[in-house]
C-alpha cells in the first residue's frame, strides 16, 4: 500500500528452462562430431560437424561418405515449437581433412562457415581453387532467399600460408566479418602491418572484411600490439557493432589487468585485445590480462561481446592445442577467492564493462561446485544481462535444471559436462 492507501498490484511472471528439440543431422555419421560449433540467430540455428566424411559440393549435395574429415554444416529453422533441417551445406571445394565446420557463424540470412585445414593456395575474394598450400584455411559465407542457400564468397588471407589456420575463428555482425587465423606467422604489430615478415611462428592473426551490396573486401589486417610466436592470437574472436575482441590463449606477459606493463614472463598465461572502428580505422583500446594471472590458464580461450560487455574464459580442452588446461583456483560462485590454486584446471570465466573507452573487470566468475579438469569457461556466450558458461568435463551424474547441491557433488558421470546460467 502506497501513500493515500493506494494499492499498487504486480504481476510477476515465473520462466522455467525446458528441452524443446534434439538434433541430429540428416546423414548421423560416427565420428562426425554435429555440434562442434553451433550459431544461433533467431528461429535459425546452424550446427557445424568438422568431421564429416561426404564428398558432396555446395547446398543439399547427395550424401556420401568419400572425402573423409572433410566436414559440414546444417540449417535448421523453427517454425513455432517445431524445428526441422533446412539445409545441409558443403565446400564448393570439398577436400579430406579441410574441417569445413570448425566455426560458424550466422548474422540474419547470413551464414559463414570456416575451414581452417582448408589447402587452397588462392588469396582475397574468390580466388581459384587449388590445393597447393596446406591447411592455409578458408572461409565460405552463404546467403538465404527465402528458404533457399546459396554460396556467395569464398575467402582467403591476403597472405595465404601453410599451417595458417585461416577460418579457425569467425564472428559476424551485419555487412562486417572477422576472422581468425591462429597459427599465423607474421611479427607484424598492430593494424595492417608487414605480412611478409614470418619469424614469429603460430602469433596468430585476424583479418576484417566488410560486404557492400554483395561483394566482400578485406578491411584491415589485425595483430596483437606485443606479438609473440606461439601466442595464437586469433584462437577466438567477437565482434559488436564496431568493437572486436580477440583472445590469444598462450599469450606470455605477466601483468595484471587492464593494460597493464608487462615486466616479465608466465607462460600461456593468455590475453586479450580489444579493437574499435572509426570509420574504417581501426585502433586497439585495451589489452586485457586476468585479476590472477597464471601459468597455463589461458585465459582469451573463449570471448564473446555484447555491447560494452565482455566475457573471456581461461578453460581449454582441444585436440589442436593439447594438453587441456586453465583457471586453477577452488573459489565458487562470484568474485571468490582467487588465490587458492588447488583445483587445477578447473577454469574460470571474467566479466568486463567498459565505460566510455574504459574497461574494468566486474567480475571473477566460477561454477558453483567447482572440480579438477572440468573445464568452467570451454564455451561462453552472452545476450543483454545473461551469461552461459560450459564445462564440458564436468563429472556430475546430476539431470534436468537446478538439481541440487547434493546431486551437483555426485561427480559419478565423468566428464557428463554442464552449462551454468547467470543472470
């Protein structure tokens, strides 16, 4: 009751989480891996499998299994509470072994899919087809017209290498597309820097391309202001309207952080680079280390952006950068305690908000029944105040939503996996 006795009457409104769909793909294939890589755009969802084995070329290709590893993509659309395929979509170069699928992205009626063991020796837009630079990668975007996909580039660094990895990451955001190199070359710093110059080996890059009407062009060439050889700069990548975010995972300097001056060494302690466009220029505006800076934490595995919020994970576990690592600490729940190192690998994931052209941290997040190896921070993904975090060696034999403190500490399902929800 409010002043004069007024009574003022709210509603509230309880949203509970529940499955809606299982997906498979139309071709289930051993080892294929369907879901690798997943993007979600509205009633559109696409699911990237690397290891897919059909030979096909291009949309709806009939299916097969004569180009082994040569991976795929699938189209699914919901039309009310009922998702069914689309579309399952292939190279216009199918090879074995190109992992066509590593990463995905989807941005309204566009998808773009990377290939990073892709081994054509073309650079730029459309270049020919070839097979003449091993796993230098690729990146193919595809349109839809009404419920019709179509390839409408194939793209190439502007300094095609062997081993490259081009396509490794990818983020899209409208007519504007990042990529991810993370086993490139060049001892380049900054914006648009000498490619030529290949003595900093697996540094890492990222290449901006922009699409006028339908013709896409690359933009800038982006490496890390500190480029080191093996930092893998590129391993991720996130992209918001005019701020891109890249993590570089095996990253070295010890600082603490934002923008801190490095006066040493921690190896693989991982970092990560926030950019911003004026126009077409673009500028680093931070260079981001974790609160508790550590030995193998790797902390930029995962970024992800929305807005002027940043998430970044210090939690890997992937068969191309082995062994699996991260965040060590015990701590639980928000802003815990850093310093207690005793659960190795556990990982971590941090919130950063940026003010102006200012980023601070806002937070330390860690699971709520945080374990040795279980990866907290392998995938994050973020949308207005809500943040998901995967551990995918997880080991609790717990089922369903918020299942209690009890079944969280039954760690008798190794590596089941779990995604925790903040709000």
């Amino acid at each position: 009751t409010g002043p004069g006795g007024l009574t003022n009457t709210y509603t509230i409104t309880a949203h509970r989480l529940a499955q809606q769909a299982y997906v498979k793909a139309s071709n289930t294939g051993a080892g294929d891996q369907l879901g690798y890589s997943i993007a979600l755009d509205g009633d559109t969802l696409v699911i990237g499998a690397q290891h897919e084995a059909g030979s096909g070329i291009g949309v709806n290709p009939a299916h097969n299994n004569g180009a082994f590893d040569s991976g795929a993509a699938y189209v699914f659309v919901r039309n009310g509470t009922s998702w069914t395929q689309q579309a399952y979509i292939k190279a216009s170069n199918t090879g074995v072994g190109d992992w066509f699928g590593t990463s995905v992205a989807l941005a309204g009626d566009t998808l773009v899919v990377g290939a990073p063991d892709e081994d054509g020796s073309a650079t730029g837009v459309n270049g020919s087809n070839d097979d003449g630079t091993a796993d230098s990668g690729a990146v193919y975007v595809f349109t839809r017209s009404g419920t019709t996909w179509s390839q409408q580039a194939y793209i190439k660094a502007s300094n095609t290498g062997s081993g490259d990895n081009f396509g490794s990451s990818v983020a899209l955001d409208g007519d504007t597309l990042a990529i991810g190199a993370l086993s490139e070359d060049s001892n380049a710093t900054g914006i648009n820097g000498n490619q030529a110059d290949n003595s900093a080996t697996g540094s890492g890059a990222i290449y901006v391309f922009t699409r006028g009407g339908t013709t896409w062009a690359q933009q800038a060439y982006v490496k890390a202001s500190n480029t080191g050889a093996g930092d893998l700069f590129g391993s991720s990548v996130a992209l918001s309207g005019d701020t891109l975010a890249v993590g570089a995972p095996l990253e070295d300097g010890n600082g603490i952080g934002v923008n801190p001056a490095d006066s040493g060494v921690i190896a693989d302690s991982g970092a990560v680079y926030v950019f911003t466009r004026g126009n077409t220029l673009w500028t680093q505006q931070a260079y981001i280390k974790a609160s508790n800076t550590g030995s193998q934490d790797q902390f930029g595995w995962n970024v992800t952006l929305d807005g002027h919020a940043l998430v970044v994970s210090a939690a890997i576990n992937s068969p191309a950068i082995p062994p699996a690592e991260g965040e060590d600490s015990a701590a639980t729940g928000i802003n815990g305690n850093q310093s207690d190192n005793s659960a190795s690998d556990s990982g971590a994931a941090y919130v950063f908000s940026r003010v102006g052209t200012t980023w601070s941290q806002q937070a330390f997040v860690k699971a709520s029944n945080t374990g040795s190896q279980d990866e907290f921070g392998q995938s994050v993904a973020v949308s207005g105040g809500t943040i998901a975090i995967g551990a995918n060696l997880e080991d609790s034999n717990a089922t369903t939503i918020n299942p209690g403190a009890g079944a969280e500490a039954d760690n008798s399902a190794g590596n089941s996996g779990a995604v925790y929800v903040f709000q």
